[in-house]
C-alpha cells in the first residue's frame, strides 16, 4: 500500500495541477469581458476541441472542422481551443494578408506551446528584434545563391536514393520513403552527415519527435509529448557530438567555414558580433531540420500523388522533362 501511495499520489498531483493550469487559462478567456473575443466556442477544459480536429485530420478532411465554424460563426474569423491553447483562425484572404502583413506590428509569431518546448532556445521562442537578428543570420545561409553551390551535392544524393528505394521496385511506398530522402538530404546540407547507417538511427528518433511536436504538451511517461522529448534530447546530444569536433576542425583549417549551416552558424556573428552559443545553434538546427524536411516531404509527396491521380498531367510533365535533357545535351 505505501508503495502504491508513492507512485499515485505524486500522478494525481500532477494532474491535478495540470488540470489546474489550463482550467484557469480557459476560465480567464470565458470570463473576461473586455477581450473582444471573435465568435466560437473553446470547449471543454483542457482538450477544448483538440479531438473533433483530430477526428477529421485523420479523416483526411481537415477543411470540414474550418469550414463547419465558418458557416456557424464567421466567413472572417473564429475562436477555438486545440492542444491546451486558446485559437483565433483567421479566413479567407483578407484574413491572410492581415496576418503577413503585421509580423511585430499588431501580431507576433507564435507557436503551440509543444512546440516552443521541444525546440527551447531556437527562433519559435525570440520575437522583436532578436528574431530578426536570427532569421537574418540563417537566411544568409539559406539564400538561393548558396545554395546553387550544393546543388551537385543534392544531386548525387537524390540519384543515390533513387537507385537505392526507387530503381528496379513493382511497388514504392511514396511517404515514408521520400520522408527518408528529404532527412538524408537535411543532414548532408546542414551537419555533413553522409552515412546512410547514421542517418537511418537518426531518423527514426527524428519520427518519434515529429509524432510529439504538435500536441499536449504533457511530459509523462507514456505520452507522445514525453517520447518526444526523449527522442529530441538524443538528437541534439547527435548534434553536440558533431559541433564540438567541427569547432576543432574549423580551429585547425580541417573544415571549412562553408561546409554546411553548422560551419556557418560557428562563424557567423550577429550586427552586434554577438555569436550564437552551443545550445542556440543545436536548437535551431533542430527547428531546420524539422521546418525544412516536413515541408519538402509534404510537398514531394503530393506532387506524386497528384501525378499518379492524373495522368495527362504526368505526360506533360515527362515531355518537359525529356525536351529539357534533351536540350541540356545540346549545349554540351
């Protein structure tokens, strides 16, 4: 009985606290008069309408949970509740430009606070003018000049993977397979990192963070949220590794300044010459990789798909191409 005491008591204390926080976070939102809040409702405590969202993601028609709000709301904008946070959805294109058009003005980037937990000192956590400063420093890394620099480099890796997953197969797994390249491609640029065996163990620690990133941020054994910490504490521990022996490369001209953004991000310093520390670079290049291999594994994977349901439109795209090495050819 005493150990049973131990293990629950400090759980439903927990809890109870949990609770506690996000009860009084939505009680504030419900009962204070002069927010101006637009039309919607929040839900229940806590979960507000984080299942009814996820019910039609899995659905595959996530547009029915906006549109269902829209015709019993507003066309222009609602509020909700989803992953422990109050929501305002903006619609529509007036909508959008309002939200693009006041960065730092009237609204602030902002991210679930799963989000800003796991990625602790990256840009998702600076506002004002320390993001900028931030954003600056990365972008002059990924600008569209530097980057036609590692175009070889992207190339070879792209025929590596089709000859490795694609070449000689009666049936391919599109998702999975190009969420494996978009990674591969993502360590090579950012890390160096070009063995396949390493890349592998990485990346499945990378499908357990990505699992957890968007959720309620509850840090319990068990969770999505907690195997998410775990898997991202692993990785960046991968990534110190890697930043403490570049940092000597780089002191005994082993490696150059250019190599990849973990060369860049060591020298590189703000207008104020002021360098990022160890744990901000680890943390930002752990944002990239998730920023940049999501959006890229989304995209590719629909394009396969749309080509696949579409078939005239594959023939057109294949003409192209073909009239293009053809042409390439040509002028060599």
């Amino acid at each position: 009985m005493e150990v049973t005491n131990l293990v629950v008591l400090p759980a439903v204390s927990a809890f109870f606290v949990l609770s506690l926080h996000f009860i009084t976070k939505a009680d504030r939102l419900r009962k204070h008069p002069n927010l101006n809040l637009p039309p919607g409702r929040l839900g229940c405590p806590i979960v507000g309408e984080t299942l009814e969202f996820l019910r039609t993601m899995n659905e595959g028609n996530v547009l029915r949970f906006i549109q269902e709000r829209v015709e019993k709301y507003d066309a222009r904008v609602f509020k909700t509740s989803m992953f422990g946070d109050p929501v305002v959805v903006f619609c529509g294109p007036a909508g959008n430009k309002f939200l693009f058009s006041n960065e730092n003005k009237n609204v602030q980037v902002w991210w679930p606070s799963s989000v800003r937990k796991l990625l602790r000192l990256s840009l998702v956590n600076k506002v004002g003018d320390e993001a900028k400063m931030v954003r600056r420093l990365l972008m002059s890394f990924l600008n569209a000049e530097t980057l036609r620099n590692y175009l070889p480099k992207m190339d070879s890796i792209a025929q590596r993977h089709i000859d490795t997953y694609w070449e000689g197969k009666e049936q391919v797994l599109v998702y999975p397979i190009v969420q494996l390249y978009t990674f591969e491609l993502a360590c090579c640029l950012f890390l160096s990192i070009e063995d396949s065996d390493h890349i592998s163990k990485l990346s499945l620690k990378f499908d357990e963070f990505l699992k957890g990133i968007i959720g309620l941020p509850l840090n319990i054994p068990g969770t999505r949220f907690h195997r998410a910490m775990k898997a991202a504490d692993v990785i960046r521990n991968e990534i110190e590794m890697i930043l403490k022996k570049r940092k000597v490369d780089l002191e005994e001209k082993r490696a150059s300044p250019t190599q990849d953004l973990l060369s860049h991000m060591l020298v590189t310093s703000d207008p104020n010459g002021r360098f990022m520390t160890e744990m901000e670079i680890i943390d930002n290049i752990l944002l990239l990789l998730f920023a940049g291999h999501d959006s890229s594994r989304s995209v590719l994977s629909l394009v396969m798909k749309y080509l696949g349901q579409l078939p005239q439109v594959y023939e057109h795209v294949l003409k192209a191409i073909y009239s293009y090495l053809k042409l390439d050819q040509n002028n060599c």
